[in-house]
C-alpha cells in the first residue's frame, strides 16, 4: 500500500534572536516548506491556535493554501484543537460543559471553514490529574461529548473529529481507549494513532491498532526509546516538559532503540487496507537534536524501509 506522507508543524531553528518558529516571519516559514517539500511530504498538519498568524501573514488561510500548493505541499491535512480543558468551562467529562465544547468548535470550524481539512484531532479528555480518578461514567461523558461534537463536525462542516491520546490524557490506558471508542458513535468519531504516546503509555499501538483498525483516520508516526516508569503522566501542567525521567521523549523513526514497531505497524496497515495520510511528527526535536535533521532521518526510514515494508 502507498501513503500519502504529512508533516505535524513542529520546527524551529537557531537565529541571532534566539530560537524561532517557522511562524515568526515569511523567510522562516519559506525555509520551513521548502524542506519539507524537498524531502518527499505532500500535506501538513498544524495546531488551531497557528491559523491566527498565517491570517496575518498570507491575508488569509485560502492565500495560505495556494502558498503551499505552489511550493508542493498539496494541502493542510489535519487541524490539532488544542482546548484548554476547565472543569468551570469546558472539559469533556463534565456533561455540564458539553455545550460549550459543542458551540466553540463550530465556532471555531466556522472561522477557518476554507482550510479544507479532513480530520479535526482532539485530545478526547483533560490530564489525568485533573480527571482522577477515571471512571467509566466519565469516559461514557467523553464520549457523549465528542459523538455530539463529531456529528456537529461531519454534518456542517464534511470534516471528522478524530481522537488523539497523550500518554497523559485521562484515557490513556489499553482498556480505557477501547471503551470510549465502544462508546462513541464510529460514523462521527475516529481513532488517531500516535505511535510514541501509546508505547510511553505502556501500550502496543499495534494492538491498539489492530483492535480500532475500522475507526482510525489518521496516525502520528515517532518514535520513543522509553516508557514512562515514574508516573510522569501525572505531572501538570505538561508532563512531557516536567518529567523527571528523561528531558526528551520524542525520536525520529529509525533512532537506536526505539520501541515503536514499525514495520510491524506497516505490514498491519497494509492487512486492513489502509490507504490514507501518515504525519511525521518530531515534538520537540530541538531537546538534544535538530528539526531540520530528524525531518530527513524520518522520510529516509519512511521510504527506504517502511516503502519496501508496504506491499
């Protein structure tokens, strides 16, 4: 099977000014895609809270959108909502909060409509910390409020809302993220896999997969060589910063010791048939590495190892 291959907006580069996004300015977001573009990835994926700048800074998302396409990016694949869950606001295990996740998303969905998106991600529930402890009637709320927000996404807008779990996301657990997929409606929520989050968690993404292989709409590929053993998910406000276990979590595939399974991953996305976009992703690669070369190192391993994987 052949995939298409993005790329999670995740960059940043060394400048007389200190480190800078590719959102900083034009000639940092034209070396941002030209790299990108020149190593093989045909879309992008970004954050919510990026489109305010690119506005600014193309005019509009639609500017943006034939920006990319003129520099061989086809286009934006997927928008990561990044929700600043409160349990006086809006988180998704309090029932009383549905309505505003419901009405801010579409607000939201409404105000970046020319994006063109397929996949909507969330992260389907607050830390664990401020969720514990877990409780089955609270995945069964989460789950009622993303089948509302799902239907809401797909009816009104064509765009899927896809669930994306941290290893510090309150469903983290085996057994906890198949529950909350058997509780949401599967024509309006879908599985987002990324590989590194689940293996912290201490859980197979490949078994995940296996299990959710009919709900998934898309996967972050990275890698980590670590499971997380002191708890760290329970750290806030950001327990990938905060960790007492390690200062990086994150690797590019192919790093010596990786525990993601790839190949394995690969051969079992080519059993069920899957035939959409993989992201690369590299969060926070400048933690003892380089953007620029773990973008390379990635789509090297996706061509020259898992493109021969793929049948």
């Amino acid at each position: 099977m052949t995939y298409r291959w993005a790329y999670m907006d995740h960059w940043r580069v060394d400048t007389p000014r200190g480190p800078q996004t590719q959102y900083a300015n034009r000639r940092l977001m034209d070396d941002f895609v030209k790299q990108i573009s020149a190593v093989g990835f045909e879309g992008l994926d970004m954050f919510d809270f990026q489109v305010f700048g690119l506005s600014g800074m193309f005019g509009s998302i639609a500017k943006y959108q034939e920006y990319l396409q003129d520099h061989g990016i086809a286009k934006i694949v997927n928008l990561f909502r990044g929700i600043m869950y409160d349990p006086r606001v809006a988180d998704a295990h309090v029932r009383e909060t549905h309505d505003e996740i419901v009405e801010s998303t579409r607000r939201m969905l409404g105000m970046w409509s020319d994006l063109q998106i397929e996949n909507l991600i969330v992260m389907p529930a607050s830390l664990w910390t401020t969720t514990a402890p877990v409780t089955d009637d609270k995945i069964k709320a989460a789950a009622e409020c993303w089948t509302r927000v799902g239907e809401m996404s797909l009816t009104e807008f064509g765009v899927r809302t896809t669930g994306h779990h941290e290893f510090f996301c309150a469903i983290r657990t085996f057994d906890d993220i198949v529950r909350f997929y058997d509780l949401t409606d599967p024509r309006y929520v879908s599985f987002f896999c990324d590989t590194a989050q689940h293996c912290i968690a201490g859980v197979d993404p490949v078994e995940l997969y296996e299990r959710l292989h009919d709900r998934v709409s898309g996967f972050h590929f990275k890698d980590t060589v670590q499971q997380d053993t002191t708890s760290a998910y329970q750290h806030r406000p950001d327990a990938e910063l905060m960790a007492p276990q390690t200062d990086r979590w994150f690797h590019e595939m192919g790093v010596e010791g990786g525990l993601v399974d790839f190949q394995r991953l690969v051969r079992a996305m080519d059993a069920h048939g899957y035939d959409g976009w993989v992201t690369v992703e590299h969060d926070k690669a400048n933690i003892g590495g380089d953007y620029a070369e773990s973008t390379a190192l990635s789509m090297w391993y996706a061509q020259q190892v898992l493109g021969k994987v793929a049948s």
